[in-house]
C-alpha cells in the first residue's frame, strides 16, 4: 500500500475558488486523486478537491514556518507585555 500525506477527505460544503494552475500540475493533481481513491476508497470528484488539504498538510508540517511563527508570536506577546516607553513629560 502506498503511503500518502493525504487521508479521506471531509465531507465539507464546496467552496468556489477560482485558480490557474499550469498544465502540469492539474495533471499531477488528478493522478494523485486516482491513486488517493484507490487508497481510501473514495471517490475524488475533483482533483481541485486537493488543494487545501494539500495546503493545510504542507504548513501543518512545515518546521520552518512553526518556528518563524512560534517566534513571531513570541515576539509580539513580549511587545504586549512590555510598558510602553514613559512620556518625556509635555
């Protein structure tokens, strides 16, 4: 069995998105969802279906963006909590 980073796919309300993809990708997308179906046994209607599962998987995995944004959030709490700079008097 082939190991995928998809799973089934939620049964969620579509939403229309409008996107140009080359050639190429939509035709890597619609293999990937033959392979997927065979998997899961679900038929994938629409290989667009993909795209945010694919997206959501990829940053839920990307360390780097974790730590950036860990970091990031990090540095705004510390703004936050931080006194502002005591006025110089008017």
């Amino acid at each position: 069995m082939t190991k995928l980073k998809l799973g089934p796919l939620p049964d969620d309300k579509p939403v229309k998105v409008t996107l140009e993809l080359p050639a190429s990708l939509h035709r890597d997308l619609a293999a990937y969802a033959e392979v997927l179906s065979r998997e899961t046994g679900q038929t994938v209607a629409d290989p667009v279906r993909l795209i945010v599962p694919m997206l959501e998987r990829f940053i839920a995995t990307d360390r780097g963006f974790a730590r950036a944004r860990r970091q990031s959030g990090a540095s705004a709490a510390k703004d936050a909590r931080s006194p502002s700079a005591p006025d110089s008097g008017s």
